[in-house]
C-alpha cells in the first residue's frame, strides 16, 4: 500500500519507505543489536592481556557490530538525499561503505591492542578509505 504525503507537506509528494527496505533496516539493527551484546559479555569476561585472543575477538566484533549499524544509517542518508526515493545500487552502497568502516574499526582496535596505534597512520587508513569510496561511488 502506498500512502502519499498529507496537507502540509511539500510540494512534491513522496511515496513512503516500501516494507521491504524498512525490513532490511530493522533487519540490519537487530544483527546489530545482537552483536553489540556479544561485544559487551566479551568486554566484560575477557581479560586481552591474559587472553590475547580475545583481544582480536572483541576487535572484530567491534567492528562487526559496528559495519551493521552503518549500513542502514548510510542506506536512510541516501533516501533522504534522494528525496525519499530509493535508487538501484543504493543497498549494495550503504553495505560497501558499511563494510569500510567495519574494517577501519577492526584495523584500529588491533594496532591500538599491539600498542602501535598513531595518529598519523589512523589518519592515513581513514584518508585511504575515503579516497577509495569516493572512487567506487563516483556517478558515471
């Protein structure tokens, strides 16, 4: 069922989300959600210094838990941008750029856990994966 915007709405009437991309979004925050629990009992039950595995552990799902929770926030900025329209590619976007910013997350905690963590080389990851998003989602 589609419902359009009511009195008082701009002048360009716009479809609401459709359901299966409001079940994607609340699909991605509950993977994300159950995630976020397992980084939180691997925080708190682990000791990295004792266990160094469960350093790498945690870092990886801190950087799971938080890929999952950018993808729909980069698919809903994406829809908001469009003007509530959702394009072709946009889903395969949102889950690329989510999947960067797990990766970054990942790489720093596990340099910041081999102590060889530094500014300018967070700087230079992050820059790096800027310069390559920027390429893979240049309009053509």
């Amino acid at each position: 069922m589609k419902r359009w915007a009511g009195p008082g709405a701009e002048a360009l009437d716009s479809v609401i989300m459709e359901a299966r991309d409001r079940m994607m979004n609340l699909g991605f925050f509950a993977a994300a959600l159950v995630v976020w629990v397992m980084v939180g009992l691997v925080v708190v039950t682990q000791d990295p210094i004792k266990d160094p595995g469960a350093g790498f552990l945690g870092a990886i799902l801190m950087g799971l838990a938080v890929g999952l929770t950018m993808i729909p926030l980069f698919w809903l900025t994406a829809f908001a941008r469009h003007k509530r329209i959702a394009f072709n590619g946009d889903w395969i976007r949102a889950i690329r750029r989510g999947a960067w910013v797990g990766l970054v997350i990942v790489l720093l905690v596990v340099l910041r856990l081999q102590g060889l963590l530094a500014l300018p080389i967070a700087l230079f990851m992050i820059s790096l994966v800027a310069v390559a998003e920027a390429t893979l989602s240049a309009e053509r």
